[in-house]
C-alpha cells in the first residue's frame, strides 16, 4: 500500500459520503491525492477537504485508474456495478452499502471486533449495517467474556439513517404541524414527525424486514458465531441523528451487572454512561458527531435465565458508516 494513498470517496456528496471527508481529515488519514466521485447531476460542485476545493467528477468505470482506496457510500446497485471495477483496476474497496456484506469471499469488518477479517480481501471490503455495528460495539465483549447465545432487540432509528432527504422532511414537518399546516410527507410511507414507524427497510415473507435480519446474519459473521440468534423489531423514531438499541441478552455463562460492566468499561470504541440514579443513560442527543458509541441501563435480565439488558446508542453516520470505513483504510495502513 502506498504510504500516502490516492483515496476516492465515491457518494462524495452524500450525507455519509460528507462524513467520510470530516473523517479522514479529523484522524489525520495520510492522503495522497483525493478523489471524489459522485453522479453525474453533482459533477462540478466543489467540497473542501485539506483546506482546498475539491470538484466533484463523475462515477465512471475508468474513474478508478492510480486510485489505491475507494470508499463508497453511493448505495447498493452503484457499488454492484463499480465496486469490481474499481477492484479489477487495482484499488481496494471498503463498501458502506449492503451489496457484498454476506458474500464468502469478502470480509464484514469492525475493526474494534474483527480486524485481522482484513487480510483476506481480494480487493473489496464491506462495511457492517449500522444497527449492528452499534449493537455488536456493546455486545461483542459481553459475549467474549459470557457466551451469547441470543438477543431479542428493538431499536430507536434516527432519519439521517434514510439520508439527507430525510432529515429535511422531518424538518419540514416539524414546521408543519407547529403551524397548522397539512403534513406531507415523500421518504417515508407515513410521518414521522411526533410518531414513530416500526418499519425499517423492505418486509420479508417472515415477516421481518431485510434490516432485522442484518443483525442475526451480519453479527454471525462479524463475531465468527454461527450460532447467534436475534429476533429485532427495527423502528424509525423523529431523531435526526444517532441511533439507539434495547438488547436482551442470554448467555451461556451466568452473568453479574458487576461483571458486565467491568467488561465494558475496557472495550473499545465504547464509554459506560450508567448512573440511573443521577439520570445519567445514553441519548442519541450525546452521541451525535462523537466516536464512541455508549451503553447503559445494564440490569438483570428478569425473564431470562443468565440474561442482561440493556441499551446503546451511537452515531450512525459514523461508527455505523464513515467512521468505521476510514477505521477499515487505518488497519489496510
């Protein structure tokens, strides 16, 4: 690997694609060169990064030549298309769209859980959905030191989570119902100003959504647990950003919130917010732009035998995507 590689972010106009850039210039990521890349209808417009303005060229399949890092964040089908590509012309893909998340050959990668998964690239990383990035940062040590068995979660999802689309049609809605007005609504099937939608992504046979599933099969192959279970109701609540999940745990093992807490006071990439007493509990009104997620209202679980509850939040447009993609580009370091 170049010691100052060529980076291109592909979706370099999008609200991760954005976070992308603040990312790499706050960590100090050595670039080279930056490329970014973006559809054709935001070719021209011009984004700082490293004190310069940069312009925006358009995706293409020769956009990849001399390029040593492409993150992208341009959604599923773009990354079906030119993520190859992109590989074939040399360059290392980290992936924030779910397109190669399950494929065998292509490593799902959390760097605090499962960095050395890197090393077997051939040339396309995929970063984990951003429910269970958060989730596995609070329930990967737990399951280290107790045995998982598994998780019965539901989970509070901020609309930057939809994009930018989303956060402005919760504002306008806000601004709606405050003044009277009719509430419209484009992004989501309902409003979500004032409500909250249990539908997160498109409904399966089963009748959970591809996003409920993400989390029993992407943790399976995250935490290298074949066995792990999880049944999640995924819901969109009128946050603009971070997200938030409720976890019951069973685990193998017998489980102390003295011995939880202990566990997650040392992992990584996590802070122990836990003093019910004092009102002091994770919010998605903290975690917004912070690096770590945080876990807290760890208690016994009282309906299962060796069980623990307890809630996490995190920043989902970092730790759930940009940040964990420019973590993925540090290990390639």
């Amino acid at each position: 690997m170049n010691r100052r590689p060529h980076v291109a972010v592909v979706g370099a106009t999008g609200a991760v694609g954005i976070e992308m850039l603040k990312t790499l210039e706050k960590r100090k990521f050595p670039v080279g060169k930056m490329t970014l890349l973006a559809s054709a209808r935001s070719t021209g417009k011009k984004l700082k990064y490293g004190g310069e303005e940069i312009p925006v060229r358009e995706l293409t399949k020769t956009a990849f030549t001399g390029v040593d890092i492409a993150l992208f964040s341009a959604g599923g089908s773009i990354s079906k298309e030119f993520a190859p590509l992109a590989a074939q012309a040399g360059c290392i893909v980290i992936d924030n769209s779910s397109a190669f998340r399950m494929d065998d050959k292509v490593p799902l990668v959390i760097p605090e859980i499962n960095a050395a998964d890197v090393k077997w690239h051939k040339g396309i990383i995929a970063n984990p959905n951003c429910t269970t990035a958060i989730t596995l940062m609070a329930l990967y040590p737990l399951h280290q030191a107790f045995g998982c068995k598994r998780i019965f979660a539901a989970s509070y999802q901020a609309v930057s989570g939809t994009g930018a689309k989303a956060i402005a049609e919760l504002e306008s809605q806000v601004d709606q119902v405050v003044q009277g007005k009719a509430v419209t609504h484009d992004v989501y099937p309902h409003q979500i100003a004032f409500n909250v939608l249990p539908h997160v992504d498109s409904f399966l046979a089963s009748g959970y959504t591809k996003e409920e599933m993400k989390m029993e099969n992407e943790g399976r192959k995250i935490m290298h647990h074949p066995s792990f279970q999880a049944s999640v109701t995924c819901v969109r609540v009128p946050v603009y950003r971070a997200h938030s999940v409720a976890v019951n745990a069973e685990f193998e093992k017998p489980i102390s919130v003295e011995a939880a807490r202990e566990v997650l006071k040392k992992a990584p990439g996590l802070k122990v917010v836990d003093d019910p007493g004092n009102n002091q509990y994770p919010m998605p009104l903290n975690q917004a732009e912070q690096y770590d997620c945080a876990v807290g209202r760890l208690r016994k679980d009282c309906a299962m035998e060796n069980g623990l509850a307890f809630w996490v939040s995190g920043d989902q447009l970092l730790k759930g995507a940009a940040l964990n993609a420019v973590q993925i580009a540090e290990v390639l370091g």
